[in-house]
C-alpha cells in the first residue's frame, strides 16, 4: 500500500467523521451556547488524546501477522456497515443522509431542552451535547488512524491525514458557520466503505496465512472489483424497489378506471 493511498483513505474517512461531528458543535453553538459548546469539544479532543496515548502503544506491541488479522476483521465489520447503508441510500431503499436536515433536528432539539448550569460550565446541555458528539466521532477518527497506520508502519503520514480532513472541516465550518451540506457525503461514504472493506479483506487474509498475488498491488483489483459488486447490488435493489411502485400504480389506476 502506498503512501498516498494510505493518505487518501484515512483522510476521506476522517473527513467523513469531521463533517458530522462539525454539525452537532454547530447545532449546540448555535442553539444554545457557544462557549459551552467549545468547551465540550475541547473536552472530548482531551479524552480521545489520552485514548490515543493509552492504545497507540499497546497496539504496537501486537505481532504484525496478528495485526493483520484483528484490524482486518475490524475493517471489515466497520467498511461492510458503511457500505450496507450506502448502497441502500443509493437504491433509494433508505433516506439520504442531509446535513442541512441534521443540523436542523438537533438545533430544534437543543432549543427545546430545558437550560441547566454547572461548575465552569454555563450551559450543560450544550457541554454535553458537543462532548458526546465530538467524543463518539473521534473515536472512529482514532480506530481509523491506529489500524491503518499500525498496520502500514506509518503512523505519521495516517496521523497527519486526519489531522488536515479535521482541519480543512474546521476551517470550512468556521468560515460558513453552517453544515457541510455540499460535501458528498453518501458519496464519499460509499467510497470509503468500499475501501475499507478492500483493505479488511486483504489485510484480513494476510493475516490468516494467504498471500495475494502481487503484494500490495491487489488492491488495486480488490478496490474496483468491491465498488462494482456494490453497484450491481444498487442496480438490483433499485429494480426491487421501483417494481413494487410500479404495480402498485398500475393497481390503484385500474381501480381508479
């Protein structure tokens, strides 16, 4: 796996990862309070770096064939969810993901809730809002960058690649003060599902033993093989659920006659 290739996945995942967590800071700032809002975000990058501090070490330790194995069943399990839903949104089988909508529900949310102080916190629904939000978003960010850079013995370049996704969301974020909405998100998600899924079976079979013809660059037939497996399953699922409409259509206009 190359660098770059390592780069670019790590950082379409965060991306992925910052723009929702970018959406709930916004909804708590917003709706409530600002200064609480940041102070839980800050809250939750402090716990997510003792997390970092307390697991980079200790994955480090496991041997490389075991690795392999536990981050590639890992991969899997996470890239097969995100791919799941991701061909369901693109079958028109379940609702695309809006950001403008999302904002709007926990705006609504937070405005609805009843205002509670705490020490050193001036509104703690916003504090805890941002926090878990922030918290629960990191912590895939962190899973992301350890199996990857773990795995490929490069966590500097996987490190540095959240660290620009986090920040170009940032600055985007401060500069709008809105939800990402034009970011393509179910089309990144389905991207990165994609990709790792591929990883997950590569790593996950060199793990168990196998060896892939050519090494690394496996990938580059796992990755396009995987996205179209994923776009016939759309293509499927879209005739599945467009035949039913269509007959009931027919149905109710022969009543109608």
């Amino acid at each position: 796996m190359t660098g770059l290739a390592l780069f670019l996945a790590v950082f379409l995942a965060c991306i992925v990862e910052a723009v929702e967590a970018l959406t709930i800071i916004l909804a708590a700032g917003t709706a409530r309070d600002w200064r609480s809002a940041l102070t839980g975000m800050g809250a939750a990058l402090a716990t997510l770096a003792v997390i970092v501090a307390v697991l980079g070490p200790a994955i480090t330790m496991i041997p490389l064939t075991g690795l392999r194995l536990v981050v590639g069943g890992l991969l899997l399990i996470f890239g097969i969810g995100w791919l799941r839903k991701a061909i369901l949104r693109a079958s028109g089988n379940k609702a695309l993901h809006d950001e403008d909508a999302a904002f709007a529900a926990e705006e609504a949310a937070a405005r609805a809730a009843a205002s509670e102080q705490r020490p050193l916190v001036g509104d703690w629904y916003a504090f805890t809002l941002s926090f878990k939000g922030v918290l629960l978003e990191g912590l895939e960010v962190v899973f992301i960058v350890l199996t990857f850079g773990s795995n490929q013995h490069n966590m500097p370049l996987a490190a540095s690649a959240s660290v620009a996704a986090v920040a170009v969301v940032a600055i985007s974020g401060i500069a709008v003060r809105a939800p990402l909405a034009r970011v393509p998100e179910n089309s990144m998600k389905f991207v990165v599902g994609a990709m790792l899924t591929s990883f997950g079976m590569f790593w996950g079979a060199e793990g168990a033993g196998a060896s892939w013809p050519g090494g690394d660059a496996a990938l580059l037939v796992i990755v396009p093989v995987v996205l179209l497996v994923a776009l016939g399953y759309v293509a499927v699922f879209r005739r599945r659920e467009q035949g039913p409409r269509t007959v009931g259509a027919a149905a109710t206009t022969s009543q109608g006659v």
